[in-house]
C-alpha cells in the first residue's frame, strides 16, 4: 500500500474518532441546555422533513471522515503540525464544509447567529480537530516508528518569538524569511516547499505586495479576526518551520511563535498611532515597522552555523 493510500486510511480512522467526539460534545451540550443537541438557527432547517433530518447527521458524518482522510494524506505528504495548531485547523476546516453550503443555500446566515448558537457550533467542531488530529499523530507515530525529536533549546524559542513578533507586525515576514534561508532539501515539509524556487518567488511577492498594502488607508485592521487569525496561524507555522529545520521539537516554539505574533499585533498598532500622533502621519511609523519586521523575521530564520552542519549531515530523526 502506498504511502498516500496509508495516509488515506489512517485519516478515515482519525476523522471517525474525531466525529464521535463531535457527536458526544454536540449532544452533551443539548442535554446541558435542555434542548435538542445543536445551534438553533441550523438544527430547524434540518427538521422539516424527515429526509432532512437524518441527511444533517450522515453529511456531518461523510464531512468530518474526508477531512480526517485528506489531513492523512498531508501527513503521508510530510505535513505535520502540532496538535495545538493542527487541532484548530481541522476544526476550522470542518465548520467550514458544515457552514459553508448552508450559507451559500441561503438555508442558515451565520450573521443571524447568537452567541449561545456560535457557542454550540464552535466548540464541538473545535472538539473534533482536536480529537482527528491528536488520533491521527497517535496512530501514525506508531506506524511511522517515529523517534522523539529534543526540545527546543532557549535559543530556538528566542527565535521563535522574533518570527512569530515579524508575523505580527507583517503577516508574511516570517514565512517569507523561513522560505529566504531554506533550500529544497531542508528537513520539514514547510521549510523545504518554502524554500523551493516557486515557495520562494511567490513568499517575496507576497511579502510584498503587503508592504504597499500596510500603508492603504482602506487596509481593515490587523486586531479584527480577519487579520489576526491569520498572524496568528502563520507566526506558529514559520516557529515551527524554523525548529523542525533544525531538528527540534515544533510544539513549543509554535506556541511561542502564535502567542508573540498577537502580541506583537497589538503592540505594533499602539506604535504606530503613536507614531501618527508624534509625527502628524503614519508613514514614518509603517516604515519603521517594516524595517523592525524585517530584523526579526532575518534574526529569526537565520541558519544557525553548528546546526546547519548537523542538519546536511544527519537524517532527520523519525
């Protein structure tokens, strides 16, 4: 059996554990609340007929054991992610399939939604990316035979929080600094497609068209969910592109990575206005940023010497 075919399996088996879990979690909460299991604006929808209601469950079903089978796939690919970014992420991806064609056929409109609906929405799916990808790291790490990596040494979480505080400031300073010092043939699926010509061009491109865009007056504001969210991702995503490079443990410099990206969002808006105030613009204080930004992401990425020894002379440990 091929390796994506094993992939394939293992993630079935993943996204089925995950749906119980979801399943649990959802109904749980109903019985919590004293109603029937799920948020309300899409449970009705689901129950006028009594074809509807058994098709929600099977396409809830069908939905979360294909997206444990493709993060299977991804595994079997070299993508591996901690559970604590992981997690979320197959969560996200998960109330997205679910929401998704219910919006578009204008069956539910998630503006309408209450608190209490985003709440039994959220935290079940947030329940089964969690529960998939932990089961899938479980299972694939006995099948792969994989060996413990070591941890991050306080260096590498040092240089964690600087990609992870160049991500807040910019959301592809770090990433495009991992895809600036990396090659084809680094350990780590992210570094070594970052690192490829293609990862490369389109990281520099990207890098800069948000360069012009930073200064657009109509650019929202990085502390809204559509600008911080994805800081956030990508500041753990380049820590821990960085530590697996270097042969490390990914856990911890993700999290420090995720965590000094929102910091460094907030702090870097206080700045500017700042800077605005003093200044009578917010150009001096952009460009500024960008040249901090750029530090960062440049100390944080940087090939360690002794370790970049050690990595293009050792396999990486499995």
């Amino acid at each position: 059996m091929s390796s994506s075919w094993t992939g394939l399996a293992r993630g079935a088996v993943a996204g089925a554990a995950g749906t119980t879990a979801r399943g649990a979690t959802t109904y749980l909460g109903g019985a919590v609340r004293g109603r029937a299991a799920g948020p309300e604006t899409l449970r009705n929808p689901w129950e006028r007929t009594g074809t509807l209601s058994a098709a929600g469950p099977l396409a809830a079903t069908a939905t979360g054991v294909a997206i444990g089978s493709a993060a299977g796939v991804l595994r079997a690919a070299g993508l591996r992610l901690p559970t604590v970014i992981g997690g979320p992420l197959l969560g996200l991806a998960a109330m997205a399939a679910a929401g998704g064609p219910l919006t578009a056929w204008r069956i539910s409109d998630p503006r309408t939604w209450s608190t209490t609906d985003w709440v039994a929405d959220v935290v079940p799916h947030l329940v089964y990316g969690v529960a998939t990808h932990a089961t899938l790291v479980a299972v694939s790490r006995v099948a792969e035979s994989r060996e413990p990596v070591p941890p991050g040494s306080p260096a590498t979480l040092l240089r964690a929080a600087a990609l992870g505080a160049a991500t807040g400031s910019r959301s592809t300073a770090g990433v495009t600094a991992i895809a600036l010092t990396s090659g084809r043939d680094d350990p780590g699926a992210v570094a070594a497609r970052l690192g490829s010509r293609a990862g490369t061009v389109i990281s520099a491109l990207a890098a800069a068209g948000e360069l012009v865009a930073d200064k657009l007056p109509a650019t929202p504001s990085r502390l809204a969910l559509p600008g911080l969210l994805p800081r956030a991702v990508l500041g753990a995503t380049s820590a821990a592109a960085m530590a697996r490079r270097n042969q490390y443990d990914t856990t911890l410099p993700a999290l420090v990575g995720l965590a000094s990206a929102g910091a460094a969002a907030a702090l870097g808006v206080r700045l500017r206005a700042a800077a605005a105030r003093r200044f009578g613009s917010d150009k001096p204080g952009a460009f500024a940023e960008d040249a901090i930004a750029t530090l960062l992401g440049w100390l944080g990425a940087r090939r360690a010497g002794h370790r970049a020894a050690l990595i293009t002379a050792e396999p990486l440990a499995r």
